[in-house]
C-alpha cells in the first residue's frame, strides 16, 4: 500500500529535510488548521440554523422554528414549541398565536391590549422596554420585552423554587391578522437562547427599521401591574 | 544523544534498528505500566470516594485540582522509564508540557467559550458532536501540541530520534489535557473524587495518545525530507482521530438516564492502547527502513524505486 509506505518512509533515500522545509511545514499547518476552524464555523452555523416550520392561517404565514425543538399545541391560528432538553424547570420556548384585526384597531391598540392581558395572567409582570422594529417587506412591528414569573414545578404536583422568566413579544400585522410570537426562557438562560431566537426572528425578517442601522425608536411604554 | 542527527558523512537515520527494537518493547512495557498506575489512581480515588462528603468546596477543588495533574505527572514519570538509555532533558520535556499548556490556557477561553462558543451547539446532533469534536477541539489541540513541540524542542540537538518526536508530542497534549482538566473540575466546583478521576485519566488519555500520532509525524519531518502535505496530513489524522475517541467515549458510556464512567475508562484504555501500538509500529518500521536504506547507500547499492505493478492485475 503506497500511502502506508509513504507514512512509514516519507524520504525514499533517507534525504535530510532542506533547511527552508521546518518553516513551510508551519505554514502549511498553521493554513490547514485555519481552514478546518473555517469549516467549524459553517458546521456551527448549520446547527444554529437548522429549523423546522409551522404553518398559520392557511398557509398565510410561515413562522421556523429551531430543529431541536419539540411543537405543542399546534391549531391554525398558533404553536407552541419547546426546548424539552434545558437545564431549567422552564422550558425555553416560543409561543406563537394569531387574531383577526378589528374594525378600526391599530398596531398600538393591539399592542397595548397584549400588555394589559399579561398583566392580569403573569404574576409579577413588569414590561423593560418596547421599540418599534419591521418584519418581513417593511410591515411595523412592536418588540416588548418583559419579565415575569413563573412556576413551572408547582403545575407538575413538585415543589421547587419559582423561576423569573425574560420574554420578549414580536406583534406585528400581516393580511389582516395580528400575530404575536412571545419568545421566552428562564431569565439566567436568555443569553444563550440567543441563537435559537434568532431562528424565530430571522423567519419574519426582524430589523430595525428602514434597516438604518440606528437604535430603535422607543415604544410609549406600559406601566406593568404586578398581580398579587 | 551527544550525536547530531544530520550526519555530514551520511543520511540522517533518527535511530539504529537494534536499538530500535530495544526501545520498542521499552516503550511497550513504559506504556503497559502507565496504564496500571492510572488504573490504581482511579481506584484509589473511587475507595476515598467518601472523603469528598467529608470535604468543604474549598477543599474538594483542591483535592480535584490534584487529581488534574497526577495523570500528566504519570505520563511525564514514564517517560523517564520509557527513554532510560537516551533519557531526554528534564527541562525540554517540562518545557514542552508548559508551554502546550499555556498555550491551551491562553486560547482556551477566547477559542471554545467566545469564537465558538461550542456549549450552544457542539451536543446538538450526533454529527456536530463528532465534526466539532474533530474540526475544533481536535484540530486546535493539535495545532497546540505542533506548536509547542516546533518552539520548544525541534530544533533542539537532543531530539535526536524518531521517538523524542512522541515523547515531546506526549508531553505537549499533557499539557493541553491539564487545563481541559481545571477547566473541568472548575467549571463544578470540585467533582466527585470517583467519577471526576476517571473522567480525568479519560482525558489524559485521549490527549496523550493521540499527541502522540502526531508526534510521530513531526519525528518523521524532523529527519527526513517530506511533502508539503505530511504533517498537515498528520495534524488531520490526530485532530480526527481526537474528535473520534471522546466521540465514541460519549455515545457509548451511557445507558439510558445513567451514565457508566467505567467504561468510560475501559474504552479510554482500549483506544490509547490502540493508538500507542499503531505509534510503536509505525516508529519501528521507519526506523528500520532509515536503517536499510543507509545500509544500501553504504555499502555503494544504489535506491532505486520499485516497478509499479498494474499490468498483471489487471490480467492485460
């Protein structure tokens, strides 16, 4: 076998190696291995993009999801899909729902009527900040982020501590339809959620707007209501 | 030792046959009694077991902190046992292991936790697990060690034979599976003293033995004229063969919910027994064809190459 040879007797007349040969050797390591760490980036990349789909409003919109994930509670105008492997008791997820825009109702009015039910649902709701940002071909957006929390071992029968949880609310109007998709994970977990949110936010094309690269305009905020 | 490899009145050989053979079943015997002694760290570790209750958190990282360098100091300990004839310089062979060592400290951080951040993604799949595990832990790690063994020891007089390429390979991939090692053990806060030293020997292991498939190869471009595309292939073969082992450690220690450290330790074993012997092999064999050919050279034959055999087999 030649290449077994060639491993074994690189040099076939045991010639010395030229006195340039130790530095071209570095090169071409020092060039493989940026080319091998080149590929890990892709690789990396590919994990961090890989993503399923779901379908809302008769196929009116097409929102991903990370690959890994696991859909729950899945009908036509909304999903749920969780990271069932996290290391918190909440599970990081991404809950997507969808109405029909009233009469009459704008992007805010939407926006403000979101943060007055979560209010009333989340136990110790507080709303951080609210920016205006565009999806898709240019459509307004409202990105809200917030914080609550929950406790996700008490509804299993368990007792364990309760979690804060950060969240982030996407509400945009598209065809007549109001969607919200409200990105959430346990709030010592955000961080590093990051990759797979940005599958979620890249799927509706989340920019600032006019893509001018300058910080958000700030929405009006809403004064949260810790529930008792 | 005293002789310089590049001979002006002859080929460099990078080692004699007979002794050769004496240093192959040296290596052998160094590497079988290596094994035994982490073997019997690992027990011992897993009967004081009960210590580590005992312990606070300040002291269980220390203890763990210990258990991190005892596998490298083995290894470097053998090596004495192992080159007894021509025994390397204590400093280059500590010089080597510092220096893969601060070089993997250096990049450690700024490599696996900020470029690549390979907590996010490396576990993911099977096939990120394997590609990650050879593309960056394995290639980063290689480049360590050819990194470490090129500044430090090549050009030194006292690599004078195909196996100091090893050895100092060995010694640098210690180097870099000691601060995997802290790394480890900090990242918990101290870990239990059984389960975390089989997990510290696996390393040592895995590092070791592959360091030293590579050193292999630089043994070879230290001595004799090669290809450009040797050591990268040499690098690339020890990179895969790294991203392989803690690959197949990890899919195959587990059963279930629960995990089996040893076996673990077994496969570790098996597979650095493995990788060592195609090492011992391939370090045998070149020395030996160094030996014929400058026996043929001295004794006025002149090397010619062998006919390509293609015609017959293809029953033209």
């Amino acid at each position: 076998m030649l290449w077994v040879d060639r491993l074994i007797k690189p040099s076939p007349t045991n010639a010395p190696p030229s006195p340039g040969e130790p530095v071209r050797n570095d090169l071409a390591v020092a060039t493989t291995v940026l080319f091998a760490l080149i590929l890990a980036l892709g690789v990396r990349n590919q994990v961090y993009n890989a993503a399923q789909y779901a379908t809302l409003n008769d196929g009116r919109m097409r929102i991903a999801y990370p690959d890994r994930w696991v859909l729950r509670e899945q009908d036509d105008s909304g999903f749920t899909a969780v990271l069932l492997a996290g290391s918190s008791a909440y599970a990081t997820r991404v809950e997507v729902s969808s109405r029909l825009l009233r009469e009459g109702e704008t992007l805010e009015q939407a926006r403000f009527e979101r943060s007055l039910q979560l209010a009333s649902e989340l136990t110790a709701y507080r709303e951080l900040e609210s920016v205006a940002m565009q999806v898709f071909d240019g459509a307004p957006a409202i990105v809200t982020t917030y914080g609550f929390v929950a406790d996700p071992m008490s509804e299993l029968g368990a007792i364990d501590l309760p979690v804060v949880v950060e969240a982030q609310d996407i509400q945009f109007v598209d065809d007549g339809w109001v969607y919200v998709i409200s990105l959430r994970a346990d709030a010592t977990l955000w961080e590093s959620a990051a990759h797979s949110f940005a599958v979620v936010r890249n799927s509706i094309r989340l920019r600032t707007p006019d893509d001018t690269g300058s910080a958000p305009e700030a929405v009006r905020g809403f004064e949260g209501v810790a529930r008792p | 030792m005293q002789s310089h490899p590049f001979r002006a009145d002859g080929p460099p050989t990078g080692g004699t046959i007979g002794k050769g053979a004496r240093v192959q079943r040296t290596f052998l015997r160094s590497i079988s009694y290596e094994l035994m002694g982490l073997l019997i760290f690992v027990a011992i570790f897993h009967l004081l077991s009960a210590i580590g209750a005992a312990l606070d958190e300040t002291g269980l990282l220390l203890v763990s902190l210990v258990m991190a360098v005892v596998p490298a100091l083995l290894w470097l300990a053998v090596f004495y046992r192992m080159d007894r004839a021509e025994p390397e310089p204590k400093q280059l062979v500590l010089g080597v292991y510092l220096t893969g060592l601060l070089l993997m400290a250096a990049l450690y951080q700024p490599l696996f936790g900020v470029l690549f951040a390979m907590e996010g993604w490396l576990r993911v799949y099977w096939w990120s697990h394997l590609l990650g595990g050879v593309l960056v832990t394995g290639m980063a790690s290689m480049a360590i060690v050819y990194a470490a063994v090129r500044i430090v020891a090549f050009n030194n007089p006292e690599f004078d034979e195909r196996l100091d390429g090893v050895i100092y390979a060995v010694a640098a991939g210690l180097g870099v599976a000691t601060v995997h090692n802290f790394v480890y053990v900090v990242r918990y806060g101290g870990v239990d003293l059984d389960v975390g030293s089989i997990r510290i020997v696996v390393n040592a292991l895995g590092y070791a033995g592959v360091a030293g498939m590579l050193g292999y190869f630089i043994g070879q471009a230290r001595f004799e004229k090669t290809s450009v595309f040797y050591l990268p292939a040499g690098v690339v073969l020890s990179a895969a063969l790294l991203g392989l082992y803690f690959f197949l450690i990890e899919q195959t220690a587990s059963t279930g919910l629960r995990a089996e450290f040893w076996r673990h330790l077994l496969l570790g074993l098996f597979l650095t027994l493995l990788i060592m012997g195609a090492v011992s092999w391939l370090v045998r064999r070149a020395n030996e064809e160094t030996a014929r050919v400058a026996q043929l050279a001295a004794t006025g034959d002149r090397w010619e190459p062998k006919p390509v055999e293609i015609a017959s087999d293809r029953g033209e």
